[in-house]
C-alpha cells in the first residue's frame, strides 16, 4: 500500500496554490439564444475525447449509430492521441460521414461550423473545456465529475451563468430517471417516516494496476502536453494494459480522485439528492487506505466517507475494491446491490440501482413498490431536449458542482489523515450508528480478504467544517485547514496556456 503521510499533505497543499473565495448563485440556464443547429436544424455536434465513454457518445450522433438522437449529427472528432483520432475516424467513416478531425480541442471550439459540444476528456480536463467551449459560443455536456478540484467547479458553474445564451448540461444521468423522481415523491410524502441515513456504494472490482520503476515512455502520436492540460505536467510513472497514460490516470491525484469521483459521484449526486441536502455538507471525515496489493496508484481503493448538514440524517458514502473474500471476483452487496443508494428511513428503506431503478422495501425486506418512469439512459435525449427549449432542467451544473466537491472533499480528510490503530478509528468514528456500521462491515470486508490491519493500517483522516458559503475548509488545527484549502483537489488554477479563468470572486449561495 501507498502511505499517505501528512508530510505528503502538507508538501503537495504547498504547492497547490491560495485559497481564493469562490461564488455563484442557483437558477436555470441558458434561455436566451435561438435553438442551435445548421441551417436545416440540425444540431451539430463535435466530441472531445472517445478512448472510452466518448466512445458511446459518438455512436449517438452517427447514423445508425447505437442509440441515435435524431435531430444531431456528428461534426467533428478530438483526441489528443492519433490512434484514438483514427478509431473516431474509421467509425464516422463506416457510417457514411466524413468528419472534422483535431488534435486540440480550442481549435474545435473556434469552428463556426459546430453547434455543440460533448466532452468526455480526463477529469482534469473537464472544467477548463467546459469554461473554453462556454466562451467561444458552443453549448455544452460536459461528462461527470464536472472538476478535479472545487475551485474550478465553481468557476465551470459561473461560467454557465455569464454565457447563458449557451447550454451547460452535466452527464451526472440519473437526474433524468423518472423512477428516482417518483421515489423521491414517495420520500417527500412521509410514508416511509423520516429519513434515518442515506448510504452511496460503489462496489467495483479493481485489480493492481502494477508496480514499475520511475517514469514511463508516452505512446507516440500522443501530445503529452496538450493531455496534461492544467495538470502539473510529469511524466507517467504507470503502464498498465491500458498503457502508460490512458484510464489508470483515474488513480492519481494530479488527475482523478480514485473511484468516488470515477463511479461513485453518480451515486454521490442521487444519495445528495435524495436527502434533500442543498450546497455542500456542514462536515466531512473519511477513512480508509488501499489494501490489498502494492502497486503504482496513490488513490484508495477501500474509503468510507460520512458527510453531514445540520438538521439532517449522515450521507455515508463506502467505496470497495477488493472482491467479496480474497481471490474472489465478486463484489459485496449491500441492500440488494453493489453499486447504488440506499435511504433508510423508520418504516422501510428505498434501494436506487446502479441504472435509475428504484425500488421501496419495508424493514424486513419485502418489496413495496417499484417505481415507473424512464431509467438513467433517458439523459442524453434530454440534452437533445435542453438544446432545443433552451432550458436546461434535468442536469444542472450547479447541482453537478456540489455533488462532485462532496467527492473532493470526502478525499481531502483522507488525504489530512494519518494511519491509526482499529481502537483509535473506532472513537474517530463517534457515536453515529450508520457510522459505526459502515466501519464494522469496511473492517469485516477487508478481514475477508486477509488484510492484515496490524501491519497495514488504515488511514483516518480529521473531521474537517465546511464553510457552504466560501466553500472553503476548516480544522482545530490551522495547519491542517490551511492545508487542505491550498490542496490541489480543494484548488488548483492550471499552467500557462492552460490557466483557468477565474470568473468568480464572490461567495457562493449556500
């Protein structure tokens, strides 16, 4: 296992930058311009960014492509990787188009002839396209986590609401199912009785990404540069099956935040939603480590994070790695599933699948009532929809802000955190009873896969306060607080041609 020192904290929040306050206020976007489109009404759209989940979205805009949006049409393709590029090319090719082809995305946003943008790049990426796109007049999905940072989030938010004759439109899905929606009137009505807590999971199997000595060759064809963005630029220093810098870059800090902001805010963002909870969390303490192996990662793979606002049940959000028991593929399941929300309120519970399904059960199990409505695959036709009206209703970027900073912020106290015995982890989780639950079955989870506690502890990181307006973080201790709001994952302002804007300068609405 990687250890996280409070040295590393400390040295990595040193250089991460000040802690400038960051703004804005809720509302809805963009409802000034005309429908986007050419001169026949289709919309034009260019993608940035298809190694993997862009890949989906592309075969959305091709003819016959699988699940075609009518009314939208492919126009160009970005990658900073010419294999990738050419794979984007062969699939336009094989549907009849010929498409425009970049390597840098500004060159993309400066064509008159795209209407709107999908991008699917690595998350640290994703704020400052979504900003650029803004800015040279595109409209905009942007794929979820909307940051890599909190700053930078808010500034992809005010950016939404200064050029608001564009759409600004977050791929965090499962605000389009219809079934979590009407789960949700079912929890706002009281039938179930008051919400006791609400558990996220994400129970994904992930295997070492393996160990090697110092940095590694970039493939050929790749801009290294143009790749890293507003990353601090480094070699990498992994080569997994995926090579040295696609996917795996998920697992470190400079670009990903591990699982919670990979898989897990889709499950943050319906958990944050289902509470009801507003702006982001009054407190946030998490512990955890990666257990298991010892490989190049840094980020963990066993976190359980518990966030709170006052007058509100805990959100305990648990991320998982290892199998069931050691040597096993198969993950643990938690109320039915492995990756999916769970709120438990006094006369039952609701379960949110990994999809968008939901369903009611009562204390002892028994199924209630299965919700109707479209699942989580309706959102992409709903941006087909918001391009059209000029309205953005399910997919806000402010909602989307808030549920990836919890993800962010969740990482900050395991970053500020420091390894502790079982006894101390134990008094460090309180009294909260979903809290302590969730520490038991973590405990047992990695018992089952002979993890040794005593010689590989884990990490428990500090109770940090949350300031909702300035959206900054606080602590007892001043060097821990002035750590974390100068960390990287709290802000970071990018470098040279890569600088982020800063657009806001005001509070943020709590």
């Amino acid at each position: 296992m990687k250890t996280w020192s409070r040295k590393d904290f400390l040295k990595a929040s040193l250089i991460g930058g000040g802690a400038a306050l960051v703004a804005g206020q809720t509302r809805l976007y963009g409802q000034v311009a005309g429908a986007a489109g050419s001169a026949n009404g289709t919309i034009r759209v260019g993608i940035v960014g298809f190694n993997s989940q862009g890949m989906g979205h592309l075969q959305n805009y091709l003819p016959g492509g699988k699940g075609k949006l009518d009314g939208a049409i492919l126009a160009g393709i970005c990658d900073v990787d010419d294999k990738v590029l050419a794979k984007g090319r062969d699939a336009a090719n094989k549907a009849g188009l010929k498409v425009a082809e970049y390597k840098d995305y500004r060159k993309m946003f400066e064509s008159k002839d795209i209407d709107a943008v999908v991008l699917a790049p690595p998350n640290h990426q994703h704020s400052i396209m979504t900003i650029a796109a803004l800015q040279a007049g595109k409209d905009v999905y942007v794929e979820k986590p909307l940051s890599h940072n909190i700053w930078e989030g808010r500034q992809a938010v005010e950016a939404a609401r200064k050029y608001s004759k564009n759409i600004a439109l977050i791929g965090t899905q499962n605000r389009s199912s219809e079934q979590i929606m009407n789960a949700i009137t079912m929890l706002r009505s009281g039938k179930l009785g008051k919400i006791k807590w609400v558990t996220g999971t994400c129970y994904k199997p992930r295997d070492s990404i393996g160990l090697h000595a110092g940095p590694q060759a970039v493939d050929a064809g790749i801009d290294y540069d143009l790749w890293t963005g507003p990353a601090t630029l480094t070699p990498p220093t992994r080569n997994g099956p995926k090579g040295t810098v696609h996917y795996d870059w998920h697992w470190f800090w400079n670009y990903g935040g591990g699982d919670i902001t990979n898989q897990g805010i889709h499950q943050m963002d319906v958990a944050r939603w289902m509470l009801g909870a507003n702006g982001l969390p009054d407190t946030v303490m998490s512990f955890g480590g990666r257990f298991g192996y010892r490989d190049d990662a840094e980020t963990p793979n066993t976190l359980v994070s518990v966030m709170n606002w006052k007058g509100q049940a805990p959100l305990i959000f648990e991320v998982r790695g290892l199998g069931r028991k050691k040597g096993m593929r198969a993950m643990d399941v938690y109320r039915k599933s492995s990756v999916g929300v769970v709120v438990q309120c006094e006369q039952g519970y609701i379960n949110v699948a990994e999809n968008g399904g939901s369903i009611a059960y009562d204390n002892d199990g028994k199924k209630i009532q299965a919700f109707d409505g479209s699942d989580n695959g309706a959102h992409r036709k709903n941006w087909i929809t918001a391009l059209r009206s000029r309205k953005v209703v399910h997919g806000l970027m402010e909602e989307g802000h808030y549920s990836t900073a919890l993800c962010h912020l969740a990482n900050l106290s395991f970053l500020a955190g420091t390894e502790k015995a079982n006894a101390q982890l134990a008094d460090a989780v309180g009294s909260d009873l979903a809290a302590k639950d969730a520490y038991w079955r973590a405990l047992d989870h990695l018992k089952a896969n002979e993890v040794d506690l005593d010689a590989t502890k884990p990490i428990v990181g500090p109770l940090l306060t949350v300031d909702r307006k300035t959206e900054m973080v606080g602590h007892s201790d001043k060097v821990v607080a002035d750590a974390a709001n100068n960390h990287p994952l709290r802000k970071r302002v990018g470098r040279g041609a890569f600088t982020i804007p800063q657009l806001s300068a005001t509070v943020a609405k709590a």
